[in-house]
C-alpha cells in the first residue's frame, strides 16, 4: 500500500475509484467529466488540445499522461501538442507578467 | 522512442519469436495474478463463451510471411528474411476450396502478397471462381519497390481485385516513423497511380480502401472521424481519392508486443483495452465470419491465432481435408490478445465491428 512516492502513473487506472469513497460525488463528477469531453461546438481533438495545454498549467502528471495520450489517439501531430503547450505557458507567463501592473502601481503609489 | 528495427524477430532469434512464449506472457502477470480478467472470464460475463462461428463469409489466405518491409508494429513479424511462402501445390488446394466455398469474400494477405512467386497464377484462378469481393492486401511501397511490380495496378485491374492498403497517417512524419524511411513518399506515389486507373475514385467500382493503426501505444480514434481527417487531408496535399478507411487496433503480438514490452508500455496497453471492452464488439470479432489459411496449408481463428500458432478447434485442421461445415462447428481459440478485437468499435481487418 505505502508508496515512496507522491505520485505513481499506476494510480492514474485507479482514478475511477474516487467513486467509491463518496458514490454520488463521484458519479456526478465523472458524469460531468465524460458529457465535457463529448463532440460539440469544439470537436473531441479541440478539447483533447485543450486539455493537453491546461494539463500542463496545472502541472498534472496524470493529466498529461492522460491527453498526450488522448491527442496521439486522435491523430493530433507532436507540433501541434507543443503549440498548444505554448500557448499555456504563455498565458501563464503573460499571467504573471500583467500583474507587473500592479507592481508598478504600488510603487508610483508609495514613493513621492 | 523507437527505431525501425532492420530484421524480424525470428531472424534476430528474439525471444518473441516464439509463439509459445507470446502465449505465456499473455497469460500470466497482470492475467495470471487476477489483476486484470482474462478474456475469457470477460466474455463469460455476459454469456459469450465459448466463442462460436456464425456463418463463414470470408476466406482469408496469407500466401507468406517475406515482406519488402519490417514495420515495427507488424503482427506477421514479416520481412524481406522470412521464407515461409504458399507453394503452387498448397494453392491449388485453396482453389479447390474457393471453388466451393460458402464465403463471399476472399482476402490475400501476407507480408506482402506479392512477393510470392506464383502470385499472379494464383490470381487469375482464383479470380475465375466468381467470388464476390476479391481483396488483396497489398502494402503500397511493394508496387514501386522492382520494376516487375510497377504493373500490379493495371493487374489488379484486369481482375477487378479490390485493394486494401495500410496507410498510418496523412502526414509524412508520422508514416516513415512507423514504417521506415521513404515509405510516405513511395506510398502516395503508388496512391496516385491507383486513383489514375480509377482505383478510389468517387463513383469507381475499383475499390481503394485504407487500413490506419496507431503508430504506438494507444488505441485507434473513432474510424468515421478519422476518415474524415484522411480524405481532406490526402486531397488537399496530394489529390488522392480512396473510397473507405478502416482503423484497425494493434493487437498484443509479435512484433508489437515485443515493442510493448520494449518499451514499458505493455501494462498500460493491456489496461487500456480492458477499459475499453465492448460486449458488443464480441458478437462480430472476425473469427465469427472469417477462416484464416496460412502459407503451409494450416487452418485458424484468424491471422492473429495463426501468427500465435493456436490451429483451429476442429477435426478438420488442414487445408487438405477442408471441409466447411465440420468447421464451422468448432470453438473459437481466446487469449488476451483477443481483447484488441473488442476495444472500443471493435477492430477487425474490415475495420470497426459496431456502428
Ligand atoms: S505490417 Fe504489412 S507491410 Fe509492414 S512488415 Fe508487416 S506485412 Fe509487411
Ligand atoms: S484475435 Fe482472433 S480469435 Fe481473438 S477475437 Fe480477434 S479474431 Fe477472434
């Protein structure tokens, strides 16, 4: 049972478990969860890229095992993986930089 | 990451090449602890065992295992070194049988089946029995690969044989990666030649369909979907017409089991297509329609029981005391490897086996 390590890739095939500790949270999670991922306005491959990219800002293991697989299954090429990637990371560097904002409100704020 | 191995297994001696050895690595670990169901206790579930024929509708001959390639993923372990190759008199044997056979369909395999010498015989006769679809699966690259194949395309014409291709992608990258270097290229060079004697064309009667496996460890999308991407994307690059696509999952065995295992994915793989079992699936895996010869004459399930060396249940074993309806009464050879067949859509050598 005790793993030595905060995360184990064997756990990602144990995800569905989760309904087992609290069977009506879970069921509507993973109710939630498959209708999301269900062809719509965006097709299943634009949400896998999605998913991909935000696995990645949420720095998820499991999730990127799980969408990097997913886009390979739905024919997404490795350049059109790393685009999406990049976009993450430049939201979220873009996401950090814009709050330079407000540093620089504080300061014209404080000094005289 | 993976190379284009050069040799097949049973050149390189590799311990895969073993059939036996294939069949105890299916059975035990994650199947043999009760980690995951054995096949045969899934089906059980929902009352399919023992898996049982339905009507027999296609006769599949694999006339030998030489190939000019060695796709990594290839379930035959097939190559230019393999020697085992269907002899005129074997051949003869199956004419008598097509002759008389209940099947609609007649399907050529390989490696690739041209390569056997009496190829073009065996065409031709086997041509005149009036069997109703007539397919040749033949690899693409073999038609640009010598001079003496450059006219299979006006050959299969002339007797209206209906090609089935593999074709792993729409885009160069990924085609070479899976199955070597150049393969693209000389694969929509052959396409096209196809399309230009009318082969795939919209309306044509001369069939071109395309066969895709995922070139690595996970399983195939939705074949409509992918279709779809495969058309635009074969048009808009190259201009080539085909008339379906059938996605096929690559089935735990030979070669792409040895990567698997290479390659620390097999557990995983094997999960995935126990998540993605369909019961319904079951009711039209390929052994329910089909009988698979191989190059010496012997009957099975299917070309992946041929390839794991499991003859079929049934009195009747060898092309040479053929008989259809002794068969027919017979109980189909399981193992894990079986799951590739109901994962998802199922998958089949026609492609998806559900709606
Ligand atoms: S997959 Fe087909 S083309 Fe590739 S080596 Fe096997 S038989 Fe030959
Ligand atoms: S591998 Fe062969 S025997 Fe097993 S389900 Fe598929 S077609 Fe049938």
């Amino acid at each position: 049972m005790a793993a030595n390590n905060y995360y184990d890739p064997a756990d990602l095939r144990k995800f569905g478990q989760i309904t087992e500790w609290s069977e009506e949270l879970g069921t509507k999670f993973f109710d939630y969860y498959g209708k999301v991922f269900e062809e719509g306005a965006l097709t299943a491959r634009e949400k896998s890229l999605i998913a991909l990219a935000v696995a990645h800002t949420e720095q998820c293991p499991y999730c990127i095992d799980a969408y990097t697989k997913d886009s390979l299954q739905r024919g997404v090429t490795k350049e059109q993986m790393m685009e999406a990637i990049h976009v993450g990371a430049a939201i979220r560097s873009g996401a950090t930089l814009v709050h330079g904002t407000m540093m620089m409100n504080k300061v014209n704020k404080l000094e005289m | 990451m993976s190379k284009i191995k050069q040799q097949s297994l049973h050149k390189r001696e590799a311990e895969l090449a073993n059939a036996n050895r294939q069949l105890e690595i299916l059975s035990n670990g994650i199947f043999g602890d009760g980690e995951l169901p054995t096949f045969a206790k899934k089906i059980k579930e929902t009352n399919q065992f023992p898996l049982r024929p339905k009507k027999l509708e296609i006769l599949q001959i694999n006339v030998g295992y030489m190939c000019n390639q060695v796709c990594e993923h290839c379930h035959v372990d097939a190559g230019p070194d393999r020697k085992e190759i269907m002899t005129w008199e074997t051949m003869e044997q199956c004419l008598d049988v097509i002759k008389n056979t209940g099947a609609h369909t007649l399907d050529l395999t390989g490696g690739a089946p041209e390569m056997n010498p009496n190829f073009r015989r065996f065409v031709e006769e086997a041509s005149k029995a009036g069997i109703k679809d007539f397919i040749v699966r033949s690899n693409l690259t073999i038609i640009r690969a010598n001079k003496k194949y450059y006219d299979l395309p006006e050959f299969f014409k002339k007797h209206n044989v209906h090609v089935v291709s593999s074709m792993p992608h729409w885009t160069r990258g990924k085609t070479d990666k899976q199955r070597g270097e150049g393969v693209f290229d000389l694969s929509i060079k052959a396409l096209q030649e196809l399309n230009a004697i009318g082969y795939g064309m919209p309306d044509s009667d001369l069939r071109l369909d395309l066969v895709y496996n995922p070139n690595g460890a996970y399983l195939p999308p939705e074949q409509a979907g992918l279709e779809k991407d495969f058309k635009h994307g074969l048009l808009e690059d190259f201009g080539i017409h085909f008339h379906n696509l059938f996605a096929i999952t690559n089935l735990p065995i030979a070669r792409f089991l040895d990567y698997l295992i290479a390659s620390e994915n097999y557990e995983d793989y094997m999960y995935q297509l126990v998540d993605a079992y369909n019961p319904t699936a079951v009711k039209n895996v390929m052994c329910t329609n089909t009988i698979s010869i191989s190059w010496d004459g012997w009957l099975y399930d299917c070309d992946f029981n041929q390839m794991l060396g499991l003859k079929v249940a049934s009195k009747v074993k060898h092309i040479s005391d053929y008989n259809e309806t002794v068969l027919n009464d017979r109980n189909i050879m399981i193992s894990q490897h079986c799951y590739g067949c109901t994962a998802g859509a199922g998958s089949s050598c026609q492609g998806a086996v559900t709606e």
